[in-house]
C-alpha cells in the first residue's frame, strides 16, 4: 500500500512539472514585426535597422525572459544586431518588463558593419526564451530582404587628385631703367650725361626690341631734390621731365614706343630710401624727422638744423635726386610649347621652375612627366611642387605609399601646400580613415579638387544633401551616385547623359535611374551596355534590390544575360 501511495505522488510530481514546463507562448506571428527602412539601406559603411514589434495582449508570459536578436544574414556568413532583453511581470531583472494582459509595443534598433554580400541577405529576428531555468523554443522571423547598396557605387578612382600649378607666363614683360642726372637747380640735358654708356645701353635696347616687334612701353619719371622751395622744385621736376620726353621723341622717333611721363616735385621718399642705405652719421635722427613731420618745408628746417650731417646729404644724399628715370618695359615672348616640351626633355636645367612644370602639363605621357617633375625636385628642390605632382604621378599608378611619402615632403614645406593637404586627404580615404581625411581637406582652400573631395566624403557619410551639393556641376560616375541618393533623379539622369567617356558603371546608374522612375525601358537598355562593357554586372544586378520589382520581367533578363 505504502509503494502504491508513493508511486501515485510521483506520478503526480511528474504531471505538475511537464505542465508548469509546457510553453503557451505561440510564435510571434510577422504581422507583429516590421523592421525600417524597408528594404534595409547602406549608410556611412553601416546598415541600420529599425525594428518596430508588437507583444500582443496575454502573449507574454508573467515569468518569461526574453532576449531578441536581430540577425543579418547572408551567403557565407552573418551579423548579430544589438541584444534586447524583455521579462515578464514576476521576474526580477534589468530587461524591459511585458505587462501580459496588455501586451506592449518595443523599438529595437540594430546597425551591421556593411560588407557587399550583404546586399542579397534576409533579416531575421531571433529568439532566446527561458521560463525559469527551462528554455522555451520560439522560431525566428524573417523581417527584411536585401540591402540597398547604391552608395556603394562611389569610387574614389573616379576623383584625380591635385596638380600644383604652375605660374608660367609665355608673354612677359621686362623692365630696363637708367638715369639722366641734373645739376643743382638746372634742367638742362648735359652731354656728359647723354652719352653715358648706361644711357647708351638703355636706348639700343628699346630699338632693338622695337626693331623685333616687341612692344615697348616707355615712362619718364622726373624729381627735384627736396631742399629749396616747393614753387621752385615744382618748375624744375617739370622742366626736366619736359626737356627728357623732348629728347627721347627725338631719338626714338623710328622706334615702336609708347612714351608716358610725370614728375615729382620733392623726392622726399627717394631721399628717405638712400638715407636707409647710407651710412650718414646720425641717420636714424634724419629717419624721426621724416617721420614726425608731414610738410615740406618743416621737414626741411629740421634737418637743417641737424648741422653735423647736413654737409654730408648736400654731397652723397640730394645729388642723387636730381634726375630724370627712364623706364623702359619690353614684352618678352617666351617659347613656344614645343619648344618647352622639346627642351624640358633634353635640356632641363636651361629652364626656369615655371617653364619646366608648365612643360609637365601640357606634355601626354605619363613617363615623361613623371620624369619632368623629378628633374623639378633635383634642380628646384625647395619648391614642394615638384614633390606634390611626382607624388600625383605615383598616385595614377596606385603606388600610394611613395605617393604619400612625396605629399607629406611637398607638405612640410612653406608651412603646407594646399593641393598636398587635400592629396593627402585622398590617402586617407584610401585608408578608410575619414577623420583624418577630414582634417586635411580643412587645410585645402581654393583647391579646385576641394568640393569633389568633400562630396566623396560627404556621400560616405550618408550626408547626401551635402554631398550632392559639393560634387556641384561636376560631370561624373561619383557627383550621379550623390545626387541619386539626394532623389535628385532628373539631375543625376542629366549628369550621367554628359560624360564624354561612360563605363560600365556609367550606364548601370542610369539604370538604377530607370528603376527609380520606373522606367523598365531605361532599366534594359542600360543594363544591356553595362554587362557588354563588363559581364560581371549582370550577377550584381540580378541581387541588387534596386531592381528587384523587375527580375521575373523578360525585357530585364534578356538584357543581362547573354
């Protein structure tokens, strides 16, 4: 009797237990679970998800714990979200409590590193569910399909970085002075003076000059020492302009000139100049008088006073200002781009730093710039554009470890080169270092490449806005790409239609312009040029979710397979 009492309580024992552990929860149907944006979008390198679900009412259970995992799965591989945790009203923890007669609403918010095989994936909310120590199974719920991935299309080969330009000028012009000289109150023109070998000089270079056909633009420029009266110095500056202009109308009457004169009445910045130079015993005296004393005739009394000096200016210091300057300025053309080129190549160190990365720019290949702008660093090593532009050279190359290295010698130099700032922010780039990008292009104003450059990024960073607003009127794969995610669908169809050169990716764009306006035409035909550029398209297009309303459609699949 006793075993039959026992063996009935442990039968009893038994029942209780698979009763209390038997799950009432029933799964989390999908119309309960809904995840945004739908499908799920690549933004700055990560694919965020928001999660909007629903606990129907007397669906949670008073002692159960919950942990919901969002998960992100694709071929090969997957990506855990961030692990919410919700409990019962009986349960004692830090997850977030389910009243079960009610019900509840929750937001769970996940973002998964963005990798390419993600834009073919399923989302997939999963479950981990325990009512005390006994694990209660629910299944997962599919919640998205796909990631849209178009900002992904962004490709930093499309963006040149910066040549540091030259400063070349092939019209230059040349300036050539001389002095007539005139005695103290005089303004006759001396012989002595007229037939000085620097005066000599000076007119067969203006007829020489003349005699070739450079233009020559001639000024007479005439002073007065300033000792003596104003009203005097005034008759006499004037008097020798006019008998030095006289003159040379005469002389140069055959020569192709332009003769411009002025005078000055008292040179009192030409006497402050030579005394700066000199070495006159108090000097610095004369200099505080000038500077205290703004009119004429009061500088003119206390430098006078100033007796120990005063003989010295007479002889070395006020002679010099009596004078008529002439100026002759020569247009000099330079040679001509054959000539640049033909020489930069044989010949490098006859032409000056300008000619030589002028030559460079103008110059086709590749090699042979590479090795004008190496000569520029050997003959003009203090000149960071030689580095920078060498540096431009191994970039195209994709060496961009020496392109680096060149940018960051082009940008120690002269407290930074601009164009070396923002080459270096495209490394950085490269390196996938977006802060650091960031500083550099900060230091890269009034670099033309400056507003791609911030476009790229900008896109990268899923400022669309801003990135469509930067790339401005360029014509490029990269500009289409921003202004498709700015929705700006006209604008970015008129970008694409203005390359001069499409690719591949050129036309795919414009498919993906097609599919957004619904376009199926547009979706084929530039389906159709994409894959005969590069076959490998058609396998993106078939997964990409841009086009996913068209992939049972004949017209999109007799364009990308062939």
């Amino acid at each position: 009797m006793k075993k039959k009492l026992t063996l009935i309580l442990m039968i009893s024992i038994t029942i209780g237990i698979l009763v209390s552990c038997k799950s009432n929860l029933t799964p989390l149907a999908s119309r309960y679970v809904k995840a945004e944006p739908q499908p799920l979008e690549l933004v700055a390198g990560k694919v965020p998800a928001t999660i909007h679900a629903t606990f129907p009412a007397d669906w949670f259970d008073k002692n159960l714990n919950l942990t919901v995992i969002p998960i992100l799965r694709y071929e090969e591989g997957e990506a855990w979200g961030t692990s919410y945790s919700f409990q019962g009203e009986k349960v004692a923890g830090n997850g977030q409590s389910i009243p079960q007669k009610e019900g509840a609403n929750v937001v769970i918010k996940s973002s998964f590193d963005y990798v390419p095989e993600m834009q073919s994936s399923h989302l997939y909310l999963t479950f981990k569910a325990k009512r005390g120590n006994k694990t209660v199974e629910l299944p997962e719920v599919m919640i998205g399909d796909g990631v849209l991935a178009t900002a992904a299309l962004l490709n930093l080969n499309a963006e040149t970085p910066a040549i540091a330009a030259d400063r070349f000028q092939r019209m230059l012009k040349e300036a050539y002075n001389t002095n007539i000289m005139f005695l103290i109150q005089q303004a006759e023109l001396r012989a002595s003076e007229l037939n000085k070998t620097e005066v000599s000089d000076w007119k067969n270079k203006v007829e020489e000059a003349s005699s070739a056909g450079k233009p020559v633009e001639i000024e007479v420029a005439s002073y007065a020492s300033p000792d003596g009266g104003y009203k005097l110095n005034e008759k006499l500056a004037e008097q020798r302009e006019i008998n030095t202009s006289k003159y040379l109308s005469q002389e140069l009457k055959n020569a192709n000139t332009v003769i411009n004169t002025r005078y000055t009445a008292q040179d009192w910045e030409g006497f402050k100049e030579l005394v700066e130079k000199s070495n006159i015993q108090d000097k610095n005296l004369i200099l505080r008088v000038l500077s205290m004393y703004t009119d004429s005739e009061q500088r003119e009394r206390e430098i006078k006073n100033i007796s120990a000096v005063y003989s010295a200016l007479t002889e070395e210091i006020l002679p010099q200002l009596r004078r008529s300057r002439l100026t002759a300025t020569i247009e000099i053309i330079g040679k001509s781009d054959d000539e640049l080129v033909s020489t930069a190549l044989s010949n490098p160190q006859s032409l000056n730093v300008e000619e030589l990365l002028y030559a460079a720019d103008i110059i086709s290949s590749v090699k042979d710039k590479e090795f004008i702008y190496k000569k520029v660093t050997e003959l003009y090593p203090r000149d960071p554009r030689g580095y920078n532009n060498l540096g431009v050279i191994a970039y195209i190359k994709n060496d961009f470890t020496t392109a680096e290295s060149l940018f960051n010698q082009a940008n120690q130099m002269a407290g930074g080169l601009p164009e070396a700032n923002l080459n270096l922010g495209l490394i950085a780039l490269s390196q996938g270092d977006k802060d650091k990008a960031e500083q550099f292009f900060g230091n890269a104003a009034g670099v033309p490449e400056l507003g791609n450059a911030m476009g790229y990024l900008a896109v990268l960073e899923g400022n669309y806005a801003k990135g469509e607003q930067s790339f401005g009127k360029t014509i490029n794969n990269n500009a289409a790409v921003a202004q498709i995610m700015a929705k700006n669908y006209n604008k970015a169809q008129n970008t694409l239609n203005a390359i001069d050169n499409p690719n591949a990716v050129t036309y795919y764009l414009k498919a993906i312009v097609g599919a957004r306006t619904n376009n199926l035409s547009n979706v084929a035909d530039n389906l159709k040029k994409a894959v005969s550029l590069d076959p490998q398209i058609a396998t993106q297009a078939l997964k990409d979710v841009e086009f996913s309303k068209f992939v049972s459609n004949s017209k999109f699949l007799e364009a990308i397979l062939r």
